[in-house]
C-alpha cells in the first residue's frame, strides 16, 4: 500500500483540532470533502484511527499511535522537500491573469542579472510553498483563513484590487434588456449590464470540488451578498479553454470575469459589461516570508509595488463611473486600503 501524504496531513489536522468543521476550514476544504479523505485514509489501512459522533471526535489508540507517527513522517519528509539555495527569486502566477506577469516582465526589465523562476499556483498552494521556502514572493489572495491559520512567519501588503466584469458570447443579440452602452469597454468606456438580468456563469471549484480555493471563497461570499446561485464551471486554467466554453455556451447567460481576462475575450470578438449593482474587486497582495532579507527578493516587492503605483492598481474603486465597491465582508483588503472605502461599499 502506497501511503498519499496528502491524506495524512488531513488526519493531522483533525487530531490536533479534533474538530472537523476547524480542520476542514484550516486546509480550505469544505467538511464533506474532508470527511470522505478521511474516511478514504481508514479503508486504505484497514482500522479505525478517529470516533466521530455528533458532538464529539477522538482518537482511537490506533489513531493515537498513527498520529506520532504521522508527524515523524510528515517531518522527514519536510526535510527531504526542502529546496537547496538557488541564485535568483522565485515567484508565482495564477493561471494567466495579468498581474502577476506585468510584475515579473518590469523585474526582468529593472534586473535582468537577476534570475527570476517562475511557477503555476493558486492563492493556497503560493502560500504554503512560501512558507515552506519554496516560493520567495507570492502574488495571492490573502484571505482571513490564511492569517488565523498562520498568524506568524510572513509579511503581505496589496498590491491590486482587480475589477469582476461581465462577459457575453459573440452570439448575443442586441440587447431587449437594457443594458447601457457608452462606448468600446476595450478602452475604458462604459458599457453596464445588471448581475440579475440572467443566468451568471463562472470559471471557478465549488465547494464539494475538492479543489475549493480562495477563489472559490470569494465567489460563495458573492453569491451570498447578491441572493443568487451562479453556474460554476471549474476552472479548465488556460484562457483558450474558457473562451472556447463561452463561444460554444448558450447566448443568454453572462459570465463573471476578471478584467485581465475579459479584455482577452473582446479582443476575441465577445463584449464587456461593467456590473450595474456593485462592482467586486479581487484584491491581489504581495507575500513574502518575515525573515526573508535576500536583496532579490527585496528587490522583487520594490518593483511589484511600483508597477501598482505606475498602473494605479489600488485607485479602482475611486472611479465615478463604477458602481459601489464590493469585496467580502471580512476581507483583510478593506482594512488595508483606504480607511474611507468601506464606506463606499453600501
């Protein structure tokens, strides 16, 4: 029997927590889904290591044991993970959004003496890989289950809020609706379209997925502050992929975009909506490790924040013509940008 690690990191955090419902919501699962994993690692071993009932979960002397256990494993495997110095800094992006790479092209412009590596991840797995030092500085969502569950070890500061727009197929008819046009979205004029009007579609995991992200979260809370049930529809990664779903979809339905994103789509031939009701921003901050003093990396933050200066990333929500601000409730970003902005988001 092959032993998944991954499996008994989820048993450790039930036993320290004893407490599905806070293990599920520090590993950013939903309980479901981490019940099954758990249930999944007993068949694999053929015992019983957790006894749940509806108020309470311990651990069996079986699970006992192969709880030290597991923390001698998942020390030493730590260990053998742990990645040897390497010249340079590393950083991350999230599938193709724009942020992430407008950084790394102005630090390869400012320092092309310094090696920049470049990876694939969402929010989580930046943070954990930051963590564990194999990412030098993460360009994520930061969100309060982050810092309740590592409230200590690294440093962040926004970096963008990104505006949520409305994408509609190429094969959408003139509008019956009422939706406003102003001008070209491309260049920044103002088209409006109501989050209400019909069936809103997203490329995001949902919550039984397995693969529930930060994204994931921030779209529940949406849907929560709207009243409505979006259509989620996974996240397939590379943009080809998302426009080739829109093109063959049915024409009487939105989709929820970030901004990078649908400029991508109108240059494709689909049109850009500004929302009517509120206008949500994702907020992408900076991560970096607190003990991490390399010149690179410094180095990296410096340029990551100037290019929000250049850009005016942190402006967005000052825009007249937009709709009231929208992040979640409880999102850090709100106590880290303008004291005023909370205020504007009704």
């Amino acid at each position: 029997m092959e032993l998944d690690l991954r499996l008994v990191r989820y048993f450790v955090a039930v036993a320290d927590e004893l407490h599905f419902g806070r293990a599920a919501a520090q590993l950013y699962l939903s309980q479901p889904a981490l019940s099954r994993q758990i249930r999944k690692l007993e068949d694999q071993l053929g015992e019983t290591l957790l006894v749940r009932d509806s108020r309470h979960v311990t651990l069996t002397a079986r699970g006992q044991q192969f709880l030290e256990d597991s923390r001698r494993l998942l020390a030493l495997a730590e260990s053998m993970t742990q990645r040897t110095a390497q010249p340079g800094v590393s950083t991350a992006h999230v599938f193709e959004l724009s942020t992430s790479r407008m950084v790394a092209d102005a630090f390869t412009r400012a320092e092309p003496d310094i090696p920049l590596r470049e990876h694939a991840m969402d929010s989580i797995t930046q943070l954990n890989a930051l963590l564990h030092g194999r990412l030098d500085v993460a360009i994520l969502r930061v969100t309060p289950r982050m810092l309740l569950a590592h409230p200590a070890g690294w440093r962040h500061r926004l970096l963008r809020l990104e505006p949520l727009v409305l994408i509609e197929s190429p094969g959408e008819m003139p509008d019956p609706d009422g939706a406003i046009s102003t001008g070209d979205a491309r260049h920044g004029h103002t088209r409006v379209a109501s989050l209400h009007e019909r069936p809103l579609h997203v490329f995001a995991d949902p919550p039984d997925s397995g693969t529930y992200n930060a994204h994931g979260q921030y779209v529940t809370a949406l849907e929560h502050r709207l009243g409505l049930q979006m259509q989620w529809l996974g996240t397939p990664g590379a943009f080809s992929f998302c426009v080739a779903h829109v093109r063959r979809g049915p024409v009487d339905v939105r989709y929820l975009e970030f901004v990078s994103y649908a400029e991508k789509y109108v240059d494709v031939g689909m049109r850009m909506s500004w929302p009517l009701e509120l206008q949500p921003y994702y907020p992408w901050s900076l991560a970096w490790r607190s003990d991490d003093t390399a010149p690179a990396t410094t180095r990296l933050v410096e340029v990551a924040l100037g290019v929000a200066d250049e850009h005016a990333w942190l402006d967005a929500t000052r825009d007249p013509a937009r709709a009231p601000a929208w992040m979640p409730d409880d999102d850090p970003a709100w106590r880290e940008h303008a004291p005023g902005m909370a205020d504007e988001s009704g």
